[in-house]
C-alpha cells in the first residue's frame, strides 16, 4: 500500500478525532442545549474516518486481484467515497443503483 496515501489518511483522521474530542467536550457541557449542527458535526466527522479506512481496505483488495464496483454519481445522494475510489484508480466498474447486482452477478460468473 503506498505509504503516502496511508500517512494522509492518518494525518485526516488525527485531526478529525482532535475536533471529534473538543465538539464531545462542548456537547458533554452543553447537555441537552447543545446545538443540533454540533452533535452533526461530529457524526461527520466520524463518518469521515469510516470513509477514508474503507478507502484503505477497498486499495488492499485491488492489491489482491478483487473486482471493485463503485455507484455512478447521478444515482448517489452522497457521491465523495465513490468518487475518491474512482479518482485513485481503484474501481473496475462504475454503476447506477438499479445496476450494481446485475454487476456483482457479472462479475461472479466470471470466477
């Protein structure tokens, strides 16, 4: 695995996890007056990390001859993982919703 995109993912999810401790600390002081946005902010925050750690696992399965499939971005409500996979070069086959389990089917047959 290329040791610069591992080391930008530890540096995002550092920083993530650093505003993750301050928004909790607010919110633990706020109680039930803490902000909407702050507590979304968090989830975000944390739905970040899963998405760069699964970036990681989706460029080990490459490394390992895998099939990868992403969504298309006109059938995405939130297009950013599979945009990054595709932008990296690590997705095989880019479709709609309505076509990703004709894919899967695909591909298996081919095995």
């Amino acid at each position: 695995m290329d040791q610069e995109i591992l080391q930008s993912f530890l540096e995002e999810a550092r920083e993530h996890l650093a505003d993750i401790e301050q928004d909790l600390l607010a919110i633990g002081e706020a109680g039930s007056e803490a902000p909407e946005e702050l507590v979304n902010k968090v989830f975000r925050a944390a739905h970040s990390i899963k998405g760069g750690a699964g970036f990681l696992g989706l460029k080990l399965m490459k490394c390992f001859g895998a099939t990868t499939i992403a969504q298309d971005e006109a059938t995405s409500v939130v297009f950013g993982m599979p945009r990054k996979a595709i932008k990296a070069g690590v997705v095989d086959i880019v479709a709609p919703l309505p076509r990703i389990a004709e894919e899967i089917r695909r591909t298996v047959k081919r095995i």
